[in-house]
C-alpha cells in the first residue's frame, strides 16, 4: 500500500499520533483502539504486520511481538476529517492483554458493569511470568 | 443504563475526554470515531440518544440534532484500560456530514487513496442550504 498517501492524508494530533481502531475483517468484532505515529502507519503499510505507538513506553509497539498475538493487515481506511484510522485486521488469537478476544468485554447495564465475554488465553500464558 | 458505574469506571483524558467508536449493532460497520465528556456520557446513558462533545464547537453534539441522523444507543461498552468507549448503535441514514454512510470511505491502496462507498443523502439534504 501507499504510505506517501496515507502520510499526506492523516492528521496527526499535536504529539503526532492519530486513533487507530482494528476491527477483525470478516466478523466485524471491534477488537481494540490504539495509537499510531507516522513512523507506525509507514511500517504498518509497508510490512503488513498492524505495529502501533505506545504512549506508555513511548516506542513503536508491533503488536503480538511479546504476546504472540500478531495483527494482519487487510486494509486501511482514512476517516472523512483524516484524524481517524480503521484497520480491517486478521487477529490471531486474542487483542486484549487480559486475554479477552477483544477489549470492549466491560458492558455498562441498569445495575453496573458486566463482563460479557470470557478470557480465552489467560495473561500468564500470553506473557510468561 | 447506570450512568455512576460508567464515569467511575471510564479514565477521561487530560482535556476531560474519552474517544468513542460507533459501530452498527446489527451488521457491525465501524461508523465514525468520537469524543465525549462527563456529560455527554451521562446524558447518552440516560436517554438512549447518543450524544457527544464536539471539540470545535466546544460543546455537547447531541447527534442528528441539525443533520436528523440520530443513533440510538443499544449497548455502551468500555475497553479493559477504561480510556476507549465502544457504542453499539442504531444509526438512522448516515453517520458522516459528507453523506456516506459512515466516515471511513476513503481507502488505502497500492497507487494512493481511493473512495469505496457512495454519497448516500447529499449534505445539502443534510444540513440545507
């Protein structure tokens, strides 16, 4: 894909990162959200291995390097106001750090929060001790 | 919905915002990303309606109010590190202010950027003259 594009398109806020959400490509689960830098969206383009920035440990962040857990790209979608992204991913395994399919498993119902989805790989066996 | 166990469990960002995805409860479309504020949280959980704070505007955007293109909340949910809001909707129409039926139409391919869906209802049937 076309990094030079997508480069010129995207407007990266004022510490140079923009939302990217990965949503799983043929379900259509919304997986996680996350942040990219434009050295991210460069190698995510060119590789086609989804890497993002962490804010935290403030460093490129090519996810399911630690946890074995890799994203695929499948395409990569640019919002109308080019401060969005929407990666269209094949996700091996789990997003989540919990172990969770995906992110979003804390529902806000009439009495609180419910947990409305398993952990599949539990963290231990993601990350080791 | 149970508005207190949301804005304890939400972490809003240094400028008092969270990023909330949309995504078409039924068929799963990522619709468009964007922020709310303690109130705009408050107000979606309790009326059903979802409502957001726009940053320009720097006030609540009580979505479909001028375009007539509401969402109606299904189901709020909040990721494992409580800083990305999920919103299973119901969007009437469109979701974007360009027409499209939602805000990621414009693609990254191998020769630059492409545009992958229609114009549903032109923005001047949107907002008028």
């Amino acid at each position: 894909m076309d990094p030079a594009a997508a480069l010129s398109a995207i407007k990266f806020n004022s510490e140079g990162l923009v939302p990217a959400i990965a949503q799983q490509h043929d379900s259509g689960e919304v997986l996680m959200m996350a942040w990219m830098n434009r050295e991210a969206v460069g190698e995510t383009l060119k590789s086609g291995r989804v890497c993002y920035y962490s804010r935290s440990r403030k460093a490129l962040w090519r996810k399911g390097e630690t946890s074995g857990q890799p994203q695929t790209l499948k395409s990569f979608l640019i919002d109308c106001d080019g401060d969005t992204i929407l990666l269209k991913v094949d996700q091996k395994g789990v997003a989540c750090h919990t172990g969770h399919r995906d992110c979003f498993f804390t529902e806000v119902g009439p009495e609180g929060l419910t947990e409305i989805s398993p952990v599949v790989i539990p963290p231990t066996e993601l990350y080791g001790k």
